[in-house]
C-alpha cells in the first residue's frame, strides 16, 4: 500500500509539472522569433558551429517527443518545434544539439547514462516479474524466492534507476546551459526570448527532478522495509 501511496503522488506531481511545461511551451510558441528561424534551422546551425557534421537533423512524430540518439547521431525534433519560429522551438532545438555536443565532446556522465541504459532495461524487466509474481502470490514457489530475497532485487533495481534518473540531472542542466550560453552568444535571440527559452528548459527539468525524488523515494521506501524485517 505505502508503495502505491508514493508512486500516485509522484505521479501527480509528475502531472502537475508537465501539464506546467505544456502551458509554457504553449505560451512561448505564439511568440514569434525576432530572428525568424526554424527550430530545425537553430538545429543545423548549432551543430555546423560546433565542428558537428556527422548529425542528421530529423522531425518526428509527437508532441514533446524532442531527442537526441547517440546510436543513430540524430537530433529529432518534434513537428512543431522542427518547423517553429519561436522562443519554444528554439530552447527545445538547441537544447537536443546540446546532446549532441555531449555526445562529440564524450562528456563523461552522458557516457555513463549511455552505459546504464541496458543494465537500467534488464532491471525493468526484472522488478516487472517479481512484482507480478508477487501479485498473482508466487510465493507459493517460497522455496525458489523468499521475501526476504524478493526485496533485495526490488531494492537492487531501484538502485539502479535511482542511480539512473541521478545522473540524468547533469545529462540535462549540462545540455541547457551549453544551448542557452549558444544562442546568447551566436545572437539567435534578444533578450526576452533568451529568458522565455530558460524559463522553458527551466519548466522541463523539472520533470527529471521529480523522476530522481520519486526514484530515490521509492529506494528509501524498500529498504525501510528490509531494514525492519530484519530487526
């Protein structure tokens, strides 16, 4: 119970915060860019000034579906913000080149989240079993999985997503500063739009903030409960 009371309340946060992202996005995309570029053209140009050749620049389907792919060296821009003209498109657009410069630089903790992704997948699988295991009461199989062992997997995961959703707050402050000091300095914005794109990449951390406390919580959370079996 004391699980499901702590992943509703992240999860309504984690709503209150992106429908407040979606509102600003909004807000930020009817206000059209002085410089009159595309978000796809801000990408392009990033990329181009930071000696990056290799990364196509692509539009995808979605809303807020924005991101950089290490494997294919893509930067995805959602429809509106490839084809938008406005203080949201382009935080949105410099911030996945952002990535991308991460990723040609090989700055250190984008290489480390690259690394967890496949151990951070073989853990989702894993506490998904265990937890329907649980729910279906498999611990009639007791002599094959105990309780006790039960929890320090569920514990061993949510490390590692906690870990996981740590280092992915580096990942995206780094991200945003190197495209919010590029457009500064490369003149793509004036002054109101330039504190609309960070109010706007301001908005959007915010949701890995919340990911990292409800990952860290739900860790505490398990071994709260080992710890007091054990006493």
């Amino acid at each position: 119970m004391g699980a499901l009371i702590i992943t509703g309340f992240f999860m309504l946060v984690g709503w209150i915060v992106s429908s407040r992202l979606k509102a600003k996005f909004k807000k930020y995309s009817e206000i059209r860019l002085a410089k009159d570029l595309t978000g796809a053209e801000i990408a392009k140009l990033m990329l181009a000034d930071n000696g990056i050749g290799a990364v196509q620049v692509i539009s995808v389907e979605g809303q807020l579906t924005d991101h950089y792919n290490p494997a294919t060296k893509t930067v995805n821009l959602s429809h509106d913000v490839y084809h938008g003209r406005n203080a949201a498109a382009t935080a949105v657009a410099a911030h996945e080149c952002g990535h991308a410069v991460q990723h040609a630089k090989a700055y250190s903790m984008l290489q480390f989240r690259s690394a967890m992704v496949p151990i951070q997948n073989i853990s989702a699988k894993v506490i998904n079993f265990i937890f329907m295991a649980m729910m279906f009461g498999a611990f009639a199989v007791q002599g094959l999985l105990s309780f006790d062992t039960a929890l320090i997997v569920i514990i061993a995961c949510y490390a590692i997503f906690a870990l996981f959703a740590l280092v992915t707050l580096p990942v995206e402050f780094d991200a945003s500063k190197r495209a919010l000091a590029w457009i500064e300095t490369r003149g793509i914005v004036t002054r109101q739009e330039h504190d609309m794109a960070k109010d706007a990449l301001n908005s959007a951390a915010m949701t890995y903030v919340v990911a990292a406390i409800g990952a860290v919580t739900m860790l505490l959370y398990y071994v709260m409960i080992f710890l007091g079996r054990r006493d």
